[in-house]
C-alpha cells in the first residue's frame, strides 16, 4: 500500500495487469487512490471530487480496472457498499462473479483475509457470497444492478452505496 496503486495492483492481481500502464489508466488510478487515500484519513469529498468518467476504447481494460477499484475499497478501507451497474442484470452478475474470484485469489486471502470471507450471522448463518450479492467479513459489500431490472432503494441496512460503478452500459436500450 505504502508504495502506490501500481505496486499495490501488481502484488495483488499479479495475473491481471502484466504489462505497462497506458496513460488513462495512471490518470484514473491516480484519481482513485487519492479518493481511498482521504477517505482513509477521514477526508470530505465534494460531489465533483468523487466522480470519474472514463470513456476508454473496448478492449482498453476498463472492467478489470473498476473490478480491482471495488476491490480496493474493500481491502483498503475495510467497509463499503458498491453498485455494479450494468446495461443487464446478467453483465452486472458477470462481473460481481469475477470480483468473487479475484476476492479468493491467493493474494487477497494472504494480505486481506477478512476479504476472502463471506460475513457469517451471530446463528452460524451465512451471508451473500453469490453472484447477486457479495457481502465480507469486513463489512464489505457489492450488489450487481442491471437497468434492465434496477434495483429498489439501494440500501444495505441503513448503509448507503460508497461507490457506483457503471460498466458495459452501451448497449442498453
């Protein structure tokens, strides 16, 4: 963590970012480790801080990154509720799916190991871990949303989401 998203994202998705970062990459990684590094501190964010739109060419890698910002927020924070919107209910589903893989990949079980864990209730019951909804140890937390179907409040308890994710929304009609 001390050494920076890129060594961060190495380390921990060794199997996922292989090469060198383009520039839109640095830019949006840079965006989001200053948000998680003031969240962390305790640090308000304006409306304008907290939003990025990244218009990236298909095949530029876009899905991995937010996939791995979700996670990062969970395993640097701790806690957190995140959104996954989709154009459809099935891609959002797709791409809770692969975080739930990428959260029991050896390197997330080793340096975040809450992470690696579905939450279990005070009655030995278990809490989300599918491909619907994901809910850790930690607290934290990934609901897919389709706009095909939505999603009613958007809630987690009294929990608001702390991150909104929109991917693969270009082909909604």
């Amino acid at each position: 963590e001390a050494n920076g998203w890129g060594a961060w994202l190495k380390a921990m998705a060794p199997r996922t970012f292989t090469g060198e970062w383009a520039s839109f990459h640095a830019e949006f990684w840079d965006w989001f480790w200053n948000i998680i590094e003031r969240r962390k501190a305790g640090g308000t964010l304006s409306a304008d801080e907290l939003t990025f739109l990244a218009l990236w060419f298909r095949g530029g890698g876009k899905s991995s990154n937010v996939e791995w910002a979700a996670i990062c927020e969970g395993a640097l924070i701790g806690t957190g509720y995140v959104l996954y919107v989709s154009g459809t209910q099935a891609l959002a589903e797709g791409h809770v799916a692969s975080i739930r893989e990428r959260l029991e990949s050896a390197e997330i079980v080793q340096f975040y190991p809450q992470l690696a864990k579905p939450k279990i209730g005070s009655h030995g019951n278990q809490y989300g871990w599918r491909q619907n909804f994901l809910i850790t140890q930690s607290g934290w937390a990934i609901r897919p949303v389709g706009l095909d179907v939505g999603v009613r409040g958007g809630r987690l308890g009294e929990i608001r989401p702390s991150l909104i994710i929109f991917d693969d929304v270009d082909n909604h009609a």
